[in-house]
C-alpha cells in the first residue's frame, strides 16, 4: 500500500465526509500529530471496575514523530486518571494506554485532561478531555421516602401464658407484677391438656407465678429466678415495638457515611452511624416504645447526614398512631365478658341514634340536665323550709319539778321520777310531766334548751 492510499484510509476512519475519487492528498513533509479520540465520556454506573483504554496518536506527515510529554492536566488535584503507557517515536502510528479509577471518584461531574506533546510543527500539543458522569442516579436514598408512616402501635401487647397441666390441676390462677400479686384475680382457661390465658402488658420486664389447687409454683418449663419477697419465679420481657428502615447506596465505587439521629424520645434506633458499601444497602431498625407515645398521632423527625458533598444531608419525618384500644389489662374470659356488654350496649345506643338525630340528642340532653338541675333546686329549697327548725341531737337534759316525784314521759314512754336527767333528747321529743291529774307537755326544739322546771305547788 502506497503512502496515498494510506493517508486516504486516515481521512475516511477519522473524517465523516465520504471517500471521493477526486480527492487529493497532499503530502506533508514535516512530522504531524493527529489523535483519537479527543473526547473520552464514561458513564460511571456502566462499569463495576476500573477502566483501562487506549488512544490512538497518528504520525500524517513526512519524518519522525517525537512524543515529548504525556501528563495529566493538574495531577496533584485529579488522581483518578493514571498513564500507564508512553511513547516515544513514531513512524506511522501508535498507542497510549491510560486508566480511569473508579475507587477515586465521587458522586457527581468529573472533569480531567490528557496533554500529548510531540515534536510536530503545528498544534504540536493535543488534549484530550476526560468527562466522568454520576449524576444520572440519585447518590443515596432511603425506604420509605422522606416521609413515613410507621403505622398503629398497640400501646399493649398480647401476652400469653400456658401451663402444662401434668399434675390433673383443677385450677390454675397466675399472678404478677401486671396485676400488682393479687392472689386469683386472673383465671386462666383450660385447653386440651393445659391452662393458658392471654394478657395485655406494656413494655417492660414482668415477674410472675402460678397458683395451681391453692399452691404458688413457678413455671418450671421456663428459667426462673429467685425474688427477695415473692421466693421463686419467672421473669418475661415485653419489647419495643420494632419498624425498619433501608439506606441504600447507589455509588459504584465510594462508601456511605451515615450519622442518624432521631429527634423525639420514644423512638430510639439501634446504631446512629451506619457505613454503607457502594451498590449496596444496610437496615436500621427503630424501636418505638408505646409507653411514651400519645394517643393519636405522633410525629418525628429521623436526620441523615452523610459524607456525600452532592447530598449532604436528609430529614425522615415520622408518623405513628396508638391504638386507644389496648390498654385493657383485663384476662381472655373477663375481657369476652366486657365485650358482651359492650355489644349490648351498643345496640342501646344504636336504637337511640336511630330514633334521635345528632343535634336532637344534643338539644334531648342539655333539656333533661336542665330538668334534673330544676327538680334538685325545688327540692333543696322545699326540705329547707320544711325543717326550718334545727335538727340537732341533746345530750342531755334535766328535768325538774316542785315537788319532785312527778312522773315524766318521753315520747309515750316512761322515764322515770323527777329529778331525773334524760340522755341523748333529740329535736321534736315531746316530754311530759304528770303529777296527779295535772299533765304539762314541753316540746323539744331549742338547741339552747338544756333544762325543763315545772312548778306543781300553785295548781
């Protein structure tokens, strides 16, 4: 092949003009450098190791092309691109060989250079320019999204306790901290071949025992320990309420650092600095305690802050909502009793409401208030009245009489001979002195009135 048909071969792999006939090459008579490819882009997410290419440096002039310098534009702040071979002469054509480090680069835009010096006459420098991309992905993101709901937290939780009828028990009570010891307040209910009875406890440790035919035991199928007042018994645990979130990493080659921090006391999560290695993901576990939450909604706030210069920082805000409906601590049977009423008190009221609207039940019941109020009002008035003497209770009063010996009665019965001191007179006694066919009647009703003297000798 003639050095014409090669320097049309050249026009026709680097030129997008096609091949004519009447093209005409001229010869260059001093060395020239032509490069391929000036523009190197690399989509980072594409590759899972580190990329190693290779440039093409064309010699398309006379003479010997001299390779003076091959370096990397401002190496002391692009370490990600390395030359890993060089050239020196060349008569026709050649190759340099570099590599791009992935393991170097973070989320984002990278910009480099690749300067190639040569001894040729004009545009004796080529640059090559290097563009990495990592903004096509987001560099990390959480599950559920900025906002979630951890849904309802029963503010109890069922607990369920078995015992092993081995002995033919007839009855088997349990006791504990959750019922404060009392001794056969929760029955357990016989299944197949033993007890067994579910009871709702909030978080926190619980110590307990059975009553099994009048006798306290421990549950021996279980580790027991030994308590200073109640002797042997077991020990059972009720934990948080627990919920996950997913970190996830979407750099292929550096690491997440996460510190987390959780704005509100009742959720607690179980590691505040995470290391999440790149393409993949880690859980972090929250622990939500029911005995600090409010009935209703509660909110919060979960801060990741990262070591990621593109995303540097994001705020989860929680949700959570108590169920109002656990903090029965009542056993299975009991609780199916309170139910049953329910029940049949909700059909009460369902019949009411069906009969009376909304606002006619409101206007029913602020009327009938008013009623009971009035009726209470009348009354008090009325008995104030009617008992407008003082009602009080004498200890004691003295009766006399001139002469003594008079009988006296008090209230239809006799008392006795004056003088004489009658014990405990209540208000509205009626006392009566006789003395011959002479009778003198004395009503009891000042709280002042300490002593009765009737003179009989003037008769």
């Amino acid at each position: 092949m003639d050095k014409i048909q090669q320097y049309k071969d050249i026009l026709k792999r680097f030129t997008s003009e096609p091949e004519h006939d009447d093209v005409q090459v001229h010869t260059i008579e001093e060395p020239y450098i032509y490069v391929v490819p000036l523009k190197i882009e690399i989509d980072a997410f594409a590759n899972s190791s580190d990329i190693e290419d290779l440039i093409s440096v064309q010699n398309i002039g006379n003479g010997n092309l001299k390779i003076e310098n091959v370096k990397v534009e401002d190496s002391e702040f692009i370490d990600w691109i390395k030359i890993i071979s060089n050239i020196a002469d060349i008569q026709s054509s050649n190759k340099i060989k570099y590599k791009v480090s992935l393991s170097a680069l973070k989320y984002g835009k990278h910009f480099g250079k690749i300067s190639i010096k040569s001894n040729s006459a004009r545009d004796s420098t080529k640059i090559v320019n290097v563009i990495v991309d990592y903004l096509d992905y987001e560099p990390w993101e959480i599950e559920p999204k900025d906002e979630c709901d951890f849904g309802e937290v029963q503010s109890t939780q069922r607990v369920r306790f078995t015992y092993n009828n081995k002995d033919d028990a007839k009855r088997v009570y349990v006791m504990g901290d959750f019922n404060k010891w009392k001794f056969k307040s929760l029955r357990m209910e016989k299944y197949y071949d033993g007890f067994e009875t579910n009871i709702p406890l909030k978080i926190g440790k619980y110590r307990y025992r059975f009553i099994v035919d009048e006798i306290e035991i421990p549950d021996y199928t279980k580790p027991t320990i030994m308590d200073k007042l109640r002797g042997q018994c077991n020990e059972i645990f009720v934990p948080n309420v627990e919920r996950e979130i997913k970190v996830s990493n979407n750099q292929t080659a550096s690491d997440l650092s996460l510190n987390l921090k959780s704005s509100v006391s009742w959720l607690i999560l179980n590691r505040n600095e995470v290391i999440v290695k790149s393409r993949a993901s880690e859980i972090v576990r929250a622990s939500l305690n029911p005995n600090e939450l409010n009935i209703g909604l509660n909110e919060g706030t979960i801060t990741f802050h990262s070591n990621c210069n593109i995303k540097p920082s994001v705020s989860l805000k929680v949700y959570t909502k108590v169920l109002t409906n656990g903090t029965d601590r009542t056993s299975e049977p009991t609780r199916r009793k309170h139910l049953e009423r329910r029940l049949y008190d909700s059909h009460l009221l369902g019949t009411i409401r069906s009969i009376v609207g909304t606002k006619s039940r409101k206007l029913l019941v602020t009327g009938l208030f008013i009623v009971l109020f009035s009726i209470y009002l009348i009354y008090r008035i009325t008995s104030f009245n009617k008992n407008s003497e003082p009602t009080f209770t004498y200890t004691e009063i003295a009766v006399q009489s001139m002469p003594p010996g008079v009988q006296v009665y008090r209230d239809g019965i006799e008392e006795g001979l004056t003088p004489i001191v009658l014990k405990e007179v209540k208000s509205g006694s009626i006392i009566v002195l006789r003395y011959n066919s002479i009778e003198r009647v004395f009503k009891i009703n000042e709280q002042n009135q300490f002593v009765i003297f009737c003179n009989f000798t003037n008769q």
